[in-house]
C-alpha cells in the first residue's frame, strides 16, 4: 500500500538517492557505529541504506521492511547479491516478528510518513533484544518541511525532536541522544533498550 505521493516514491527509488544515500547520508546516520548479528530496517524504500549496510557489516543479517510492495520489489531487485539480506511487506505500526529478535533497529527518513508514530516506536520496542539500539534520522519540524510534503502531497506528520524524546522515553527507551544536523533540518537519534537486570 503506497504512502508516499509518486514524486516521492520515484526520487526515492531514483539512481541518484540511492547513490546518495549510501555514500554520504548513512556513514554519517551510522555515527561512528558498527553492527553484527539481526538488524531490521523499517520503512527501508528502495534498499538504499540496507545496501550500504549490507558492504560495511558483512556479518549482520538484515531484514528490510517496507509498507509499500512496489518499494519491496524494488529492495529485492537491488539486494539480490547479498546473501543475508531479505525484504518484505510489513507496516512498521504492526511488524510481523516475534518480540525480542533484533539486535537493531534502523529507521532513515521514514517515521515523519507514520501518522501513528508513537505506535511505530512502540513495535521497535517490542521486537528488539534487551540491551539492542533504535537509530536513524528524520526531518524535524522545520517550515521547509512542512510546505515540502504540503506541496507534494505525501501524507506526513513532522515531529519535533522534544516529541521524538518523550516518544522514546514513553516506549521504554534509554540513553537517548537527539540532535539536530543539517542547520536543524534533520534529527539523528539513538537510543537504546533496557538490558535485564
Ligand atoms: C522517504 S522514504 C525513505 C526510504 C528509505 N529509508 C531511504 O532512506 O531511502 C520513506 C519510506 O517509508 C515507508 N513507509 C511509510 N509508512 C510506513 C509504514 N507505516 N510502515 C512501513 N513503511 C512505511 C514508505 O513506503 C517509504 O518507502
């Protein structure tokens, strides 16, 4: 079920995004960090970032998910020559996997499409291990942004990075950063679950 108005799903699905993507926006949406064992990524489009964390973290399996089927297609085609990469359908407000099965969760430029949000956060929650990490980036609540998506049609609901905080916070998560990039028009955030005690 598309979500995105088909200028948006095109530029994302497009030769330049993808390049783009992979070489500039992920190495700085990473930060720093490193990934091995089961990563999931939510709302993962065309599989620009997968592919890109497919050549850094050999050892990871990842699982890209995207509500909409033709972004799916488009994944598969892209991530076929990697070996411990899959993608499939799945609404991010209600992922078909067991609780506790990721080591990671990603999410690059897709929570502002969840009208439901909080419930997007709440399932990355749910599915990761104790101890696992919530990451990724999203556009914030600039002017820009909202005329962006007015214009074009996309359903979105941009959120603030104080709502991003209390989201976090309201679903468990701790030692969360937030932090505007870009001259405030970007949020990258990490968080983490709760190991047991
Ligand atoms: C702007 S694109 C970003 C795609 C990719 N993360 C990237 O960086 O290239 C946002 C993606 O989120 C997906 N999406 C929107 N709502 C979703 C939902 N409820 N569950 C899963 N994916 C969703 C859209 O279909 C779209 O592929």
């Amino acid at each position: 079920m598309p979500v995105m108005s088909g200028i948006e799903s095109a530029f994302c699905r497009s030769t330049p995004w993808r390049s783009f993507a992979g070489r500039i926006v992920l190495p700085w949406a990473l930060d720093g960090h490193s990934f091995t064992g089961d990563v999931l990524e939510i709302g993962g489009g065309s599989g620009a970032m997968a592919a890109g964390l497919a050549q850094r973290f050999p050892a990871a399996n990842i699982t890209v998910t995207d509500v909409d089927e033709a972004m799916v297609n488009a994944a598969r085609a892209q991530l076929a020559r990697f070996a411990a990469v899959t993608a499939d359908v799945a609404d991010v407000t209600s992922l078909p996997f067991a609780a506790c099965r990721f080591d990671a969760v990603m999410s690059y430029l897709m929570l502002h499409h969840v009208i439901d949000w909080r419930e997007a956060i709440a399932e990355s929650s749910r599915v990761l291990k104790p101890g696992g990490e919530f990451l990724g980036y999203d556009l914030t609540d600039t002017r820009l942004a909202r005329w962006v998506h007015q214009v074009d049609g996309s359903p979105h609901r941009i959120i603030a990075p104080d709502e991003l905080i209390n989201g976090l916070l309201g679903a468990g998560f701790t030692r969360i950063t937030v932090r505007r990039a870009v001259h405030g028009h970007v949020m990258r955030f990490h968080a983490h679950k709760p190991a047991k005690t």
